[in-house]
C-alpha cells in the first residue's frame, strides 16, 4: 500500500528549525575556544604575506609622482616645440 504524503504543519516546521538552531548553537559554544587560536595562528601565519604589500604601498608613491611629473613635462615641451633641457634626443 502506497504511503500518502503529508505536508507539515506550520507548528512543525517552527519546531524543528528552533531544535536545529539550538543544537548549533551548542555546537558554536563548545567549539568556540578551540577556533579563537585557530583565527590567531591563521593571522600569524598571514602576517608575512602583507610584507610584499606594505612595502609595495610605500614604494609605489614615488614612482608613480615621477612617471606622472615625467609625462607633464613631455606634454608641455610638446605644446612649445623647444627642446627640454638635458634632452640628448635630438643628437
């Protein structure tokens, strides 16, 4: 004999999400001081690849001034046709 498929009621549903959130919240709270050294050894570990980052944002800055000081200077020598001082291009 085929077995006939009942929806759950609404009542049912609320109750066996509010048993699923109670058990991972149990769940999160006994497991919870095993993950803060989890999170601070990740964050060690981390650490050296901000190295290359950090040195990059402080190098970046100078050379980018320069190559935009640069190209102004050959925009506004380009506007007057003169040569820039200390240009060897036209030897």
């Amino acid at each position: 004999m085929p077995k006939q498929q009942t929806t759950p009621s609404a009542l049912e549903v609320v109750s066996e999400v509010s048993d699923l959130a109670a058990g991972l919240g149990i769940l999160t709270f006994t497991l919870a001081p095993l993950a803060i050294p989890a999170l601070a050894l990740t964050a060690l570990l981390a650490l050296p690849l901000l190295i290359p980052v950090l040195l990059g944002a402080m190098l970046a800055p100078p050379f980018l001034l320069a190559s935009r000081w640069l190209r102004a200077r050959d925009r506004s020598s380009n506007r007057t046709n003169q040569p820039v001082r200390g240009d060897w291009s036209g030897l």
